[in-house]
C-alpha cells in the first residue's frame, strides 16, 4: 500500500486539494481531525490532558483556548502535552491504516500539515506538496476571521518555507490558477502515483 503524503503551509489550499484526492476515491486520513477528535468528548486525550494541565477540561471535551494559555510559549509544557497526544495521534494513524488495508487500498493520501516540521517525510513513500504564491497565500489567510499579519507571520515562522517544501516534493499541486486546474493536477499526481502502488507500509511507523 503506497503512502502518499499531503503536505503545504497555511492558506495554500491543501484542505480543498485533500478533498480532490477523497472525490477521486482515495481513502485521505486527516491529521487535524484525528487531534480533534482526541480532543472532543470521549476522546483518548482528554483524561490524561485533564490530568497534565488542571482546568483546561470543560464539559468533557478540551478547551484548546485554555490549553494554549498552559503551552503557548513554555517548551517545557509544549514537551509535556506533546508526550501525552503524539503516542495517540500515532495509534489512531495506525488503526486508520490498517482498516484501509482491510478494506483492500492499494494507495492512502496522508494529510499531515506539519508533515516536514515533524520528521514525517521520512514515514511515507511520495510527497505532494500544496503550493501558492505568497501573495495569494497572505490574501487567503488575511480573510480568515480573527487573522492579523502579525499572527500570519508569526505562524510561517514555525512551517518549513514553501520554497523548501516544494525543492523536497515528488509533486506540486499548483492553486492559483482555479479549482479546476488543481484537479487536473491531482489527476495527473493519481495516475502517475498508480504505477507504484506495491510498499508495505508496515515496515514504518506511523507518523502525526
């Protein structure tokens, strides 16, 4: 089963480009929904970030503004709370891969927004990178509510550059010429990816 990793900074359209490659068939796990619903009630994350960082607990779930306060900006807390979700981010990836492999796929689309930042380049077998220019990527992102410059910059100052990611992709998908052109794109990334469609994943861990 190929694993194809789905990658791109802030704003550069991944989350549409994902969405192409799950029209098209493919089963796509979703790093940040996976965080989430560790996070929501019932979730495997919650008792033991409960635990770590009183108060951040309400109504079953994590409050994720009241986390930040505990986090942002403490590396000792940020090593604490990653302690805790890496160990289960990485086993609800791995019961999603094998249920993928029960269900006969031959190739899976990872989509991991830090995938470069956290060493994941090295779990997976292709990497598609999601890319804009940086004026269309600051357009989109400053349109977002809540968004300022100042917390737009402050996020590109944590990702990898885009120009590094692309020099490190297998492919680019390109969205700043139309949805269509994209999904051209990613047909284009599906049919040559089809042609190696043989790894076994198992012999890697999974990776958030």
């Amino acid at each position: 089963m190929l694993l194809v990793g789905l990658t791109g900074s802030i704003g550069m359209g991944k989350s549409e480009t994902a969405k192409m490659f799950r029209d098209a068939g493919l089963p796509v796990y979703d790093a940040d929904a996976a965080v989430h619903a560790l996070y929501d009630v019932g979730g495997a994350a919650v008792e033991p970030i409960g635990e770590a960082f009183p108060g951040v607990v309400k109504d079953g779930a994590i409050d994720r503004d009241a986390l930040s306060k505990f986090v942002v900006g403490e590396g000792d807390a940020m090593k604490r709370l990653e302690a805790i979700i890496h160990p289960l981010v990485g086993k609800a990836q791995l019961d999603w891969l094998l249920e993928a492999e029960r269900n006969g796929a031959t190739m899976v689309i990872l989509d991991i927004p830090l995938l470069f930042e956290t060493g994941g380049e090295a779990r997976v077998d292709v990497i598609v990178v999601v890319s804009a220019p940086f004026e269309t990527q600051k357009k989109r992102v400053l349109e977002r509510p809540g968004m300022t410059e100042e917390k737009f910059l402050g996020i590109l100052e944590r990702q990898t550059p885009d120009a590094e990611k692309r020099e490190r992709a297998d492919y680019v998908v390109d969205t700043n010429q139309g949805l269509d052109h994209a999904r051209a794109q990613v047909a284009d990334v599906i049919k040559a990816l089809k042609q190696h469609t043989g790894t076994v994943w198992t012999q890697r861990k999974p990776q958030a």
